[in-house]
C-alpha cells in the first residue's frame, strides 16, 4: 500500500543478518505479568515481574528457557532487547466519560472554533493559594503558532524516510520476523525496526501485522500453516489471505499480543500501539480479496472482539488505535483512538474518517487521531498536494482532530516551496500550548513561600496524550534549578481550541476557564536560598526523564520536553547569550536547551518567564 510497506519487505528478507536472543513462550507467567500500573509516559521505570537472563550474541538463534517460578528482582530501566512469556491478563476497566454532541466547527485563518456542546472533560484548573502574599505581578509574553516540533505530535516519518522536524516515527513489525518459531518472540528484531532513520530518537507508533495484500502470504509466521494448520484461502486472481476466523490464529495471535506488550508498554519510546494482525496490512479489512465463487471473506465480530480485548487487557499503559471509527467492535471501545490509512484531500473514506471523528468528539480523549498518506502517482500528486497545503490539510487536520500524520508522497523537503506551509500544518496537529501569562512576585523575603502560575491554552486541535510533568524552578545563573516543584494537573483533560466554547463560564463567584485552558501553579520554597535575583522557569516533560537511568531511554533529548507558542530566543550552550532582561523587556520567552546528562537524566528544557530577587540575610 504505501512506500515504507513495500521496504519492510526487503528488511524482514534480513532479519537474520542481525545477532538474535530468544526465549520461550512459558503459561506460568499469567501471574508475573498482571503487574501494577505506572505512568503511561514514563514505562521503563517500571519494576518487571522477573528477572530475565542476560541476552548473548549468538552466531545463530538460541532459544534460553525462563526459570519455573517468576523472580522479584527488579532488571535495568531500559528495555533491553530480550524475550520473555506474556499471557493475558484480567481485563482492564476504563472510566467512563460522558460524551458531547451537536458540535459545530466554522473556519478561519485554518483554525477553527466550537459553537455549542458540552465538553466531556473537566477543567484541569489547579490553584494552590488564591491570595498570595507578597503579592503576585502578571507577566506576558508574545504569541505564535508554535514551535517547529514538540513531541507526540507532528508530521512523522516511517521506515527510512525522516526530516529534521519530526518527533513521531511509525513502523510496521512483521509478524513472521518477531515470532520466527512457535513460542520463540525475537525482540533485537523489532528494535531493529524502532530504530530504522523514521523512528530512531523519535516516539514511535507500532502495528504487529500478518498479510499485505499479494499472492504469497510471506508476512504471516509459515508455523501458522504448517504446525497449527491455520488455512491459507485462495481467491479470484490467485490472491491469499489467512483464515482469521480461525480460532487457532486467534490463540496464537493473542500470545503474540501479550509478548509484545511485555516488552513495550512499558517503553518510554512507544506513543501508540495500532490494532494490526486481523485483514490486509493489519488493517482489519479485506477489501481486496473475493472467493472463486464471488462471495468475499469477512472477519467475524467474534474474531474481532477477541483481538481487542488481547490488546486492551495487556496494553494497560500504552494509548491503542483502530482503523475504522464506524466499525461496530471498535467504536464500543472506550481504550481506542484511530488511524487513517487514506489520508487525502480527495478519498472519500478518508472524508468519511474525518467527519465520523468531528462527529464524535469525545473519541480524541481515548487514544490519538493518526495515520497516512497512501502511495500517490505523479498526476494525483499534481492534483492533491496543492489543495492540501493550502487550505484542505488544516480542515482534514481539524475536522480529525489528527495529533501524528506520515507525510508520505505529500512530505515537503527543507528548501522545496510551500515548507513553511507543510510545517505551518505540522505545528497544527495535536496539542499546542501558549502562555497566556505568569503570576509571580518580583521580590520576596528569604521566610516567604512564592507561589507561581502560569494560563496555558491550548491552540491545537486534540489533547496531549499522556499526562506530562509540569514543574516550575528557580535557576540560577547557570540556568540550574536552585529550588523546585512539580503542579498538580492533568494535561491529557486540556482539550483542543475546536472542542471549545467561545467564551468561559462563571460557577458562583468563581470564573471556571473553557477546557482547552488550564492554570498550573504551585509553591516554591526560597529559606535555604542566598539573596540574589533568580530566573523563574517552567517545564513540562516525560515522566522518568529527569530520573537518573543506568542506560539512556533512546530518545532525542528535544522529544523529551514541550516547548510553547510563545516568541522565544533558545539559550545556546556556548556564546551569544542574551540577558534575561532583554529578552522578557520584549516579551518573550528565554528557552533552556534540553540534554542527556552524564548519568542518563534529563537536563534543562526550561522556558524562563522572567526574574525573581530574593532578600534576606545569607
């Protein structure tokens, strides 16, 4: 279907070029695997339920037995490329939500405002002390539609196609090359895959699939036929496709399921885990394929729900996308967001896709809208890509309510005309906070508490996915925090500016802010602190990234912490330094780059949104 599948191709015919470590599939783990739930962004932090051997580098697959009883010793923070056993686990209960409806979208300036409707979130609206003492000065900052990549959202790349600007990766894990044997689940395999040039350093959204659409079913594991018997069905045109209703395919694939989940739901690098291994490209259709008798072959509701809920029960960290947000199976899920394979300005199912999302609003709070561009010929391309740069993509991009995209023939080169349109539409995707203002005192005592908060709105078009850390410090003049402390607020409840009412609502004598604002703020303590002027600083980043780490995660530095729509001047590391005075004289923000530091933690990152001179003795 698209470039990048054609490529997996050639890189699953390799597999075996690379050094790899197996271990058997074992029943016992039932029990080890149902483990406690830890933050979704931060999964290699977990503690896993047992220890696993050492991985060797052998000449040839090697096959390495987990022991009879499950150990609690806790492993290394990163996950490295071993096999274990994974079986499903109790089924996992959502919250429920209550959802709104009858919503309205008028475009303007390729943004687009809500009119009417309640939304199904919350206010996220934290306040720590509503009258501080000495009293709070209100600092702003100039606007912009964003920074030219933050994480989680964006343009992404696939396979070998990648571009500066990209934080997201997609990739598809050939089902035959992850479980070579029945049992026997080669991990170094997919790592290979993570870090092909589209995904590596970046978050990456994977799809475990069985068929292409061909004449060979080369994807699906030859165990499958030859030792389980599963059939492969012929039809018209000598096309194949494997028997999904098959319940022995169901029992392996939900075992495939749940090595995978072992694995990466907890993985720092993983954004989403699509739902692959049923229909052509692991799509959960079969379009393509028609009997010799003219009948065509349909996964059954059965089959379905089984393959979902194998992903819903042992996926309990990671966000989960379904194709189709019509299909019956899926749209009763409240685990899912979705991915759409067509996306084109001129594809009525890709049409279909958007208005089913804008039409169900409430679906962006489950999981992230996503996709890709399908393969194009030159005269298509000819014919779509000036209509989606200029004007199409940011209603296909709102009306969807997309957070990722893979570019595909529509990605634009640095250089090439209309690049600053193509990133214009990137910076539109997912989530984009702007500082409205900051309330902190100028000057304070040694013996004062400071409190400070900042007004963020979001001005894209969907929620973050997961739930980031929102800390405030004071750096000194090194830009190192001197003191700090963390929010209390829940992004993921911050919806997008087209799911929003034009104006706030009053509670009372209490102003509640529309749901696409929200006001972190917390108390920073000042008595261990020498006098002397201080920058107050914000920073909203991957849980665990800040932690020290025996192994660095795998991730780029910049994909670890979000930056604002605020004018900003980044503060390099090495000369050119402006003063803080004249960059908030004129109403910006100063940026502190982010980096790994010596003992895998994450340094910096820091917005500064202005000074604060602390009194007292030393």
């Amino acid at each position: 279907m698209n470039t990048h599948r054609q490529l997996n191709k050639i890189i699953v015919a390799h597999r075996w070029s690379a050094q790899v470590t197996v271990i058997s599939l074992m029943s016992f783990l039932l029990q080890a695997c149902n483990r406690d739930a830890v933050n979704a962004g931060s999964p290699a932090l977990a503690t896993a339920p047992l220890t696993l051997p050492t991985p060797t580098t052998p000449t040839t697959p090697t096959t390495v037995t987990t022991p009879s009883t499950p150990s609690t010793s806790t492993p290394s923070l990163v996950p490295t490329p071993v096999t274990a056993t994974a079986t499903a686990t109790a089924p996992v209960t959502a919250p429920v939500v209550s959802s709104d409806k009858g919503m309205t979208v008028s475009e303007s300036n390729n943004t687009a405002v809500l009119k009417g409707g309640v939304s199904p979130f919350k206010n996220a609206l934290t306040k720590l002390d509503p009258s501080p003492n000495p009293p709070t000065t209100a600092h702003t900052y100039k606007f912009n539609n964003g920074p030219l990549k933050n994480p989680l959202k964006g343009w992404s790349g696939a396979q070998f196609y990648t571009n500066p600007e990209w934080t997201v990766g997609h990739q598809y894990i050939d089902w035959s090359g992850f479980e070579p044997s029945q049992g026997h689940f080669d991990y170094p395999f997919v790592e290979n895959i993570i870090n092909q040039p589209g995904s590596k350093g970046k978050h990456v959204v994977l799809r475990l699939f069985c068929d292409f659409w061909s004449n060979v079913p080369t994807h699906c594991p030859q165990w499958i036929r030859d030792q389980i018997g599963v059939a492969t069905i012929t039809g018209k045109d000598n096309a194949k496709i494997t028997d999904y209703n098959d319940t022995r395919y169901v029992d392996r694939a939900k075992s495939a399921i749940a090595a995978l989940a072992y694995q990466y739901d907890k993985d720092p690098r993983v954004m989403a885990f699509e739902l692959g291994l049923l229909g052509y490209f692991g799509e959960w259709h079969t379009a393509r394929f028609t009997n010799l008798d003219g009948s065509g072959y349909n996964i059954s509701t059965d089959t379905k729900s089984a393959i979902l809920n194998a992903y819903e029960t042992n996926f309990t960290q990671k966000k989960l996308e379904g194709r189709y947000p019509w299909d019956e199976t899926l749209k009763k899920s409240t685990r899912i967001g979705f991915h759409n394979d067509v996306f084109n300005p001129n594809n009525s199912q890709s049409n279909d896709f958007n208005n089913n999302i804008f039409d169900h609003p409430d679906l962006v709070k489950y999981g992230p809208i996503g996709g890709e561009v399908p393969d194009r010929n030159n005269d298509e391309l000819k014919a779509e890509k000036p209509l989606l740069l200029h004007g199409a993509g940011a209603t296909m991009i709102n009306n969807g309510h997309y957070s990722y995209m893979f570019a595909g023939a529509y990605n634009v080169n640095p250089g090439e005309t209309d690049y600053d349109k193509f990133l214009d539409l990137s910076k539109l995707m997912g989530y984009n906070y702007q500082i409205k203002s900051a309330n902190f005192a100028d000057t304070l005592s040694k013996q004062d508490t400071m409190y400070v908060d900042i007004e963020v709105e979001n001005i894209g078009v969907a929620p973050i996915s997961y739930d980031w850390n929102v800390e405030f410090a004071l750096l000194n003049n090194k830009y190192e925090p001197v003191t700090s402390s963390q929010a209390d607020c829940s992004l993921t409840k911050v919806l997008g500016q087209n799911d929003v009412k034009p104006s706030t609502t009053t509670s009372g004598s209490t102003e509640v802010p529309p749901p696409n604002v929200v006001k972190p703020s917390t108390n920073l303590i000042l008595s261990k602190l020498s006098p002397g002027d201080y920058k107050v600083a914000v920073r909203i980043s991957q849980p665990g990234a800040t932690e020290k780490k025996d192994v660095l995660w795998g991730l780029d530095a910049r994909n670890v912490y979000i930056q604002f729509a605020n004018e900003s001047v980044i503060l390099p590391e090495k000369g050119g330094i402006p003063t803080l005075t004249e960059v908030n004289i004129d109403h910006k923000l100063l940026v502190v780059e982010g980096k790994w530091g010596s003992d895998n933690e994450f340094i910096g990152g820091w917005s500064v949104l202005g000074t604060a001179t602390v009194t007292g003795p030393k």
